[in-house]
C-alpha cells in the first residue's frame, strides 16, 4: 500500500480542463518529481491533493485513509507538509516563533483556558524540538531575526523548517526554485536531501525546472495539458521523446 | 376578490418601490464605479450625498434660491469636486495599503466629512426638516391606470435617475475616457500596461461616483428622507454595498438590478409583515441592514468574489506588510516609563484632588479602555475588524439592566454574566460571518448593528422600553459598597488592571501565536494544521465579551442604561477607528484610547480652545486620514520613533566603548 494514491482526479475552472484522469503514486521515504510546462496544471493537482482545491472527481488515500473531504489543516495533521510557490510567511513573527506555531498546532496543547492561566508560553521543551530544527537547516543565527527582514533563499528554509516542525510523512513543494539563483538553489536542494535522509519522510517535488527534478528525485511523473504523460525513474523520463515534446511542443524550450 | 388585492397591493408595491429603486440602482453604480477603478469600499459615500442635500437644502430651502441654480451648486460642482479633491488627497494614497487601512480611512471619512461640512457652513443652527425636491408642487399626484397613485416627486425621482445610468452606459459605449474607464474597471493592471492614463480615469470616476452620490442624496430628500442629518444618509451607502454585493462587486449592470431589486424589496417586504408586531414597526428602516446581513451570509459566492483577483494580479509586487522596527527589548520597555509615570500620576491625583465631575470622567476613562482592549483583541491581534462594538457593551448593559431589575442580582455579577453572554452571542455571530474574511466580515457586522439598534433594542426582553426607568445600582461587595465615586473609580481600575492582564496573557500564549500566525498567512496556517474558524471564534468571542463587560461597567458608573448616548452603532465606528489610529496592537494602546476619547474632548478641546464638540470629530477624520501613512497607529509611530532614536544612541555608546578597546593594542 503506497503512502499517498490519487487516482482519476479531474478539475474543471470555468470551460477549462485544468485535470483529466491525473494520478500519481508515492510510497513511503520516496523522493517523486512532477514536471511539465508551465500551465500543465502542476499547481492545480498539488491543490488538489491538499485540499485547497476540491477536485470535480477522483479519490485520494493517504496512509490507508481516504481524504477527498477532509479540510486541508486536518490533512496536514495527517502527515502533508508543504511550502508555497509564492512564498508564504508569518509576517511579525521572528525565525524560530515560526517553528513555536507549528510546533504547538502539531502537539494541540495550547488552548485558549491554559492562555488565561498563563500557561500558554512556549515551554523549554517546545523551544528546544524547534531549535533542534532551526539548527538542522543552519538557521542558527537567525533565529531572532523578524521573518519581514530575510532573504527569498532563507524565507524558502523557513518555510521547510515550518513544515518539518509537524513532522510530515510527505513533504510537498511547489516550485521551490523560482526566485532563486543556481548557488542558492544548489544549496537548497543539498540542505533538503540531507534532512530528507536523516528523517526520512517522502517528498514530492512539483517543478518546472527539469534540472533541479532530474538530479533530486528517484522517480518522475510527466504531466501537460491537465493530463498524465509518462511516469518511470527519473532518469528515464529525462531522456523520452515525450518529454521533448512536452517542453518543445509548447514553445516553451526545453530548460538547457 | 382576494386574489385581485393581492395582486392589487404588489403592482402598488412594485410602483412605489420603482422610484426609491432607481436611486439605489444609481447608487449602486456609483459606488461600484469607484470600487472598481480604486479598490475602495467608499463608505463616505453617505457623507457625500449628506454634503450636496444640506448644500440643496440651504441653498433652495432656507435662501430661496432658484431650484436649477441650487441644484447645480449643489450637485453639478460640489459634489464632483468633492469627488476629485478626495480622491487627489486621500483615496490616491491608499492603492497599496491594507484593507483595514482603506477601511479606517473611509470610516474616518464618513464621520468627519458631515461634521466639517457643518463647521465651515454653520448648518444645523436651525431646524433640519422640511426637506423638498427638484420641483415644484413635488406632493401633487397622478393615477397610473387610474388606479395606483404615484406623486410628481416620484416621477421626477425616476426619471432623473434613469436618465442618470443611461448617461453613465452611453459614456462607457461612446466616449474615450469612457472606454479607458471601462478597461480600468476590468483589469487596473492591464490597463496601466497599456499606458493608459489611470490616474486620470480614476480621478474622473471619483467625481462622477461623487455626483451620483450628490444627486441621489437630493433626490431621496423629497420621498424617503425628511431631515438633513448625516444619519439618514448612512442608509445609503449600506443600501449601495448590498445592491453592490448582489452584483458581486464585479458587474455595473448588475449593480443596476441589484439596486431596484432592494429598491422593490423595499416596498413590497413590509407589505408582508405584522405592521403592528415588534419587526414590522421597526423593520422599514433597518431593511437595507437585513438585507445586506442576508445577502452576505447566504450569497454563495461572496468569498469567492472576494479572491477572484484582477487578471493581471500576478504582477502585483508582494503587499505591503506593516514592517516592525526591530529594537532591543529592554528600550522598548524604558520607552514605557513615561506612559506609565504619566498613569500612575493620573491615578494619584484623580484619587486625591479631582472633584467629582473629574472622577467620573476619569473613570469612565477607566471603563472605556477596557472596552477597548476588545479592538486590541480582534483587531490588534486578529487582524479582522468588527464594527458592532456597540451591540455588545449593549448586550453587557442589557444584561445589568435585565438581571437587576427582575432578580435583585448584583450589579458586579450581573456584569460577569452579561460578558458571558456577549461572548456567546459573539462565537454565535461568528459561525456565519467569519468565513466572509476581511472587508465582508467588517459589513457583514456593520449590518448586525444597525439590526440590532433598529430591531433587536425594541424588545422588552431585551432593552428597558419607553415606560421603564433604567436606573441601575452600584454593585456591593462583601461590606464594600461601591455606591462611592471613590471605591467604584478604584474597582474599575483593578478590574481594568485584570482584564489587561487577561488580554496579555492571550497576547503571548496559543491564542496570540495562531492569531498573528493567520494573519501573516492563512493558508500557511492551515498548512500547519491550525484551524483557522477556531481561532478565529476564539478572538471574536473573547473580544465580545470584553466589550460587553465594558459595556456593563459603563452603565453601572452612570447608574442608568443611556442606550441611545453610549452604544448608538456610530460610535462603535468611532471607538473602532480611534484606537487603531492611536495604537491597537498593544494593551496600553487601549488605555489611552480611553483617556483621549473621554477626557479629550472635555478637557483639552472644550475647556482649553473653547471649540464646538463638533470639531473633535473633524480632527478625529484627519487622524484616520492620517492612518494611512502609519498603519502601526500614531501613538505606536511616535513612541518607536523615540526607542529607535534611544536605540541608536545605545549602539553608538558600545560603538565607541568598542573603539577604545581597540585602540589600546594599537
Ligand atoms: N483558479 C483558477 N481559475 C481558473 N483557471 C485556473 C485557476 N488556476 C489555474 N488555472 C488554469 O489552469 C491551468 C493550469 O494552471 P497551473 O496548475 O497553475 O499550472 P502549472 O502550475 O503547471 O504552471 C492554467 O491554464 C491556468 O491558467
Ligand atoms: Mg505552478
């Protein structure tokens, strides 16, 4: 049984059909790519599965459990990490306070009665489960600094270190390249799989840049037009015909 | 024979409604024009129409001026210029601010505009009624079908508005500015792309939204409203964003429609009710509100609307957030020390040396400030704005009134239990009004309010009515009996001293975590497994039920319930935008929103620079105006000017300690 199946997943907006019959398969640990060109739809499936977007049709099973209805922060208790492709943060909150929200929505024991008894601070135990986090991504010295005043690259680690703080058995990210330069990139993509092996939770990695696909993941799903093209290991898919077309086809030019 | 009087009574209705409806729909346009070219929910529209009716008034009532001369002042110059000169001095500014700000700003607006307008002109020194129309012998009546009778007023009322959407379509079909104007209305962005001059546009659709508020205004003068106050006026722009709402913000005819519809519903609904039940004596002129509450919690789509972005919006720069300077903490804290220095000197001497008038002054002060660590809550925390303030402390006082009378109850515990109550009522309201988010949930409890005031206030199980005494007793506490000016000052201020300490604890806890966490991003929230309603009930509950125990202390000092002075809907705009103009992130923030709202006016404004109580209001519009350029609120902006100054000259002392050290090995 595979961590995450959706299957036959159709959307529609208006008179487009942005889906059509899109499925995909994760098992636990694994890293996944989902490429295609720009308007493929990539976006509206990762939606989809996360339940921003409600799909028309199909079913998705997480960990041996159905969620088509379930809202999106009851699936992110699940187990769905994510971070955003236009980035999303906390204004006014610092680094590691980032970490202290997470950290108590995934533990569920703030509330508003232990508030009025002055027990709603973090505890050294909360701040050190973040700490513990904040170092894994080398955000140390940082920690204090407002979120308003970072760079794209570190806002980009934020958002991961967010993500990992409910600790996640399937990572999601959605083009987490754009804005960035190929250093800052390259040193996203090493701080990444160097948690992903220590924590070993699965990701999947929507992007529209083959290159950073092509050397981070095991395997790939080819998708254009709302619809499933190919699937295999990443490296086959790098080299098909239809992955050309795909990027080529559309005038897009393929990236390098 | 029954059926033929039904029939009869709803062409009757449909007949009487088409003319107050054609102003609504010319409303409707009007208001949705600028909303759309601006991203502006006008809510001075009101003020707007109040403006050009009294200049009406004044010019062809009381000096007997020729009607088309009047008439051209009045609606043909002012109003536009009106239009123009906001839009160049206010409006403009606020394209990249946050929606509260443009709220604030408008609200601020529709206070201080009528009250400007009053000052330069002098205008309520007389009677107020009597208003007429745009013709003669406006009362005169014809038959249509020689059945259902229709006044020259209403003919007039009509045709002038009809004749005013068919100019607005033919603008937009014929001319060049028009066309331009329509690209703005569909997509802002693309249109500045395209080098089309928004600024000019926009200006032109100000002052054309501003003359369809004048003439509306002078129009609605010789049928539905018969005395010049800026109350009367305010039903306008109420009526305008629910016609506006129907059309989802995105359509000018739909607006149309939207604006006869109301206008009919208008006539047609009262028909239907008890006229001598409760509702059906009050219901008329609070319909809009129902309306518009209906219209924003049962339309689908609403929320929608409200996301559905220009097309364009992917190249908008990221908003704007309000950007916190980042000091040490412990200057911040020393730049604490005078406001606090300043209080407890306050305290001392209200205790020792203020007479009477001074301490309840003071201590309405007191009570005040509590009420408004409500807006810290929802909106300083929360991010969201509730404008039925007001309904709560009346809930709170109710519940004093109520629990005292009938049951003897103490007046300290019957407080306790109205907060309770309030905050019930609050997480009751908030079921169907949070998910509208934003702007919408801002209406959406604007419209509560006045529901409330019109409505709900009549009940007997509710308010005192007419024939009772709403006098209340100042509560007792074991042998301490608080009847005394002296005790009940310090009560509240320990109960003040509480409740600030409530909200703190909030402030640092879960509750203020997931509060701002939402605010910065609610869908990175989600994402994180929060639940956004949940906090969100949380906030509006715990703020209601602030406000209504304020509300309850309020009436418990002034030992009478007082509705109509203390808790009128208005003023809870007023409070709302006061604190956010001063400071609404922080506890003391509330404070000295209480202190400058009560003691202000009487103090530095009256006994001071002998001016009308009017003026406050005037300044206090300025003071919203001035929001915009400081979202983080005056007193806030004032005070991290001076920790960042304090700031700096801590980091030059090291500087030059770090200097020295350097030298010597050197
Ligand atoms: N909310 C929406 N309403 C209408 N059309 C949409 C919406 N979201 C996406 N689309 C359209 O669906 C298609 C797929 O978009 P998207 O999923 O963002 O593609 P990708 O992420 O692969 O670039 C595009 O044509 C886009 O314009
Ligand atoms: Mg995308």
């Amino acid at each position: 049984m595979s961590l995450l199946h959706a299957a036959e997943i159709g959307k529609t907006f208006g008179s487009l059909r942005a889906l059509d019959e899109m499925f995909i398969d994760i098992e636990a640990g694994e890293r996944v790519g989902l490429i295609g060109p720009n308007g493929a739809g990539k976006t509206t499936f990762f939606n989809c599965l996360l339940g921003v977007l409600n799909p028309d049709s199909g079913v998705i099973v997480f960990d041996g459990k159905e969620v088509n209805n379930l809202p999106v922060y009851k699936r992110a208790r699940l187990g769905f990490g994510r971070t955003f492709q236009r980035i999303e943060l906390f204004s006014g909150l610092t680094v590691r306070e980032h970490l202290v929200v997470a950290e108590r929505s995934r533990n569920g024991r703030g509330s508003f009665l232990r508030d009025l008894i002055w027990q709603g601070s973090p505890s050294k135990a909360e701040l050190a489960a973040c700490d513990e986090v904040v170092e894994l991504l080398g955000l140390g010295d940082i920690r204090h600094e407002l979120i308003d005043s970072l760079s794209l690259g570190k806002g980009r680690l934020v958002e991961i270190a967010r993500a990992l703080m409910v600790q996640p058995k399937l990572l999601l990210l959605d083009e987490p390249s754009s804005g960035l330069d190929v250093q800052e990139t390259e040193a996203f993509a090493e701080a990444l799989l160097r948690i992903q092996q220590e924590r070993k939770f699965a990701i999947l990695l929507v992007e529209h840049d083959v290159d950073l696909v092509s050397s981070f993941t095991q395997r790939a799903y080819l998708m254009d037009l709302g619809r499933h093209i190919i699937n295999g290991a990443t490296s086959e898919v790098m080299k098909s015909e239809e992955l050309r077309r795909a990027y080529l086809g559309d005038g897009e030019g393929a990236q390098q | 024979m029954l059926a033929i009087g039904a029939v009869d009574e709803f062409v009757q209705a449909v007949i009487q409604g088409l003319p107050v409806g054609s102003v609504y729909a010319l409303i409707a346009i009007g208001f949705t024009l600028t909303y759309k070219t601006s991203g502006i929910l006008n809510l001075a529209f009101g003020a707007q129409a109040y403006v050009s009716a009294a200049t009406y008034f004044e010019l062809h009532v009381r000096r007997e001026w020729p009607i088309w001369v009047s008439l051209l002042i009045s609606v043909g110059i002012l109003a536009p210029l009106i239009g123009v000169l906001l839009n160049q001095f206010v409006f403009k500014n606020l394209r990249t601010a946050s929606p509260v700000a443009r709220l604030v700003v408008t609200a601020g607006l529709m206070v201080a505009l009528p009250e400007i307008f009053k000052i330069v002109t002098d205008f309520e020194r007389e009677s107020v009624f009597g208003a007429v129309g745009i013709v003669p012998d406006g009362k005169i009546f014809y038959r249509i079908f020689d059945r259902y009778p229709i006044t020259r007023d209403e003919i007039v009322q009509f045709t002038v508005a009809i004749l005013g959407a068919l100019i607005l379509f033919a603008l937009f079909r014929f001319t060049r500015l028009g066309l331009h104007m329509r690209g703005v209305v569909e997509s802002p962005r693309m249109t500045e792309l395209r080098g089309i001059d928004a600024e000019k546009v926009s200006s032109f659709a100000w002052g054309l939204s501003s003359l369809y508020a004048g003439l509306a205004g002078v129009l609605l003068c010789s049928t539905s409203i018969t005395t010049i106050e800026p109350g009367s006026f305010f039903q306008l722009v109420i009526v305008a964003i629910a016609a506006a709402a129907l059309g989802k913000l995105v359509s000018l005819p739909l607006a149309l429609a939207g604006g006869f519809f109301l206008g009919i519903m208008n006539t047609i609904l009262p028909t239907y009710i008890t006229p001598t039940s409760i509702i059906g004596q009050n219901l008329g002129p609070s319909l809009p509100f129902v309306m518009l509450f209906a219209i924003l919690v049962f339309m689908p789509g609403i929320k929608a609307s409200k996301e559905s972005r220009d097309p364009m919006a992917a190249v908008d720069p990221p908003t704007d957030t309000i950007s916190i300077a980042q000091v040490s903490p412990w200057a911040s804290r020393i730049a604490l020390i005078p406001s606090l220095l300043m209080g407890v000197g306050i305290f001392i001497w209200v205790l020792t040396s203020a007479d009477q008038f001074w301490m309840l002054l003071f201590t309405e002060a007191v009570i005040y400030s509590i009420i408004f660590l409500a807006i810290t809550v929802f909106t300083g925390m929360g991010g969201q704005i509730s404008l039925a303030l007001t309904s709560f402390g009346a809930i709170g006082a109710f519940t004093v009134f109520q629990l005292t009378k009938n049951f003897e109850m103490s007046s300290l515990l019957a407080a306790l239990i109205g907060a309770a109550l309030g905050a019930a009522v609050g997480a009751l309201l908030a079921l169907p009004v949070l998910r509208l988010g934003h702007i919408w949930l801002a209406l959406a409890t604007l419209a509560f309010a006045f529901f409330f005031d019109a409505v709900m206030v009549k009940f007997p199980w509710v308010g005192p009515t007419s024939m009772q005494t709403a006098e209340i007793p100042r509560p007792t506490l074991g042998g301490l009996d608080f009847g005394n000016d002296k005790s009940f000052f310090l009560l509240c201020v320990v109960l003040l001293i509480i409740c600030s300490l409530f909200v703190s604890a909030l402030k640092r806890g879960t509750t203020g975590y997931m509060l701002q966490a939402l605010r910065g991003s609610e869908v990175a929230s989600q994402s994180v497994g929060i639940n956004p309603t949940r906090w969100r009930i949380v906030a509006f509950a715990a703020s209601s039920g602030l406000a209504a125990f304020g509300g309850a202390l309020l009436v418990i000092g002034q030992e009478s319930v007082n509705y109509g002075s203390n808790f009128a809907p208005l003023t809870g705009l007023f409070w709302l935008v006061l604190v956010i103009t001063l400071a609404s992130r922080r506890v003391s923030g509330a404070i000295q929103g209480g202190v400058v709202f009560r003691v202000f006016p009487d103090l530095i404004l009256i006994r001071l620079l002998h001016l009308a109580p009017q003026w406050q209001f005037a300044l206090f519009g300025l003071g919203a105006i001035n929001f915009s350029k400081h979202p983080e609120g005056l007193l806030e902006y004032s005070e991290q000017k001076s920790v960042r100054r304090f700031d700096r000259l801590i980091s030059r002392f090291n500087a030059r300690k770090q200097a020295s050290k350097t030298e010597v090995p050197s």
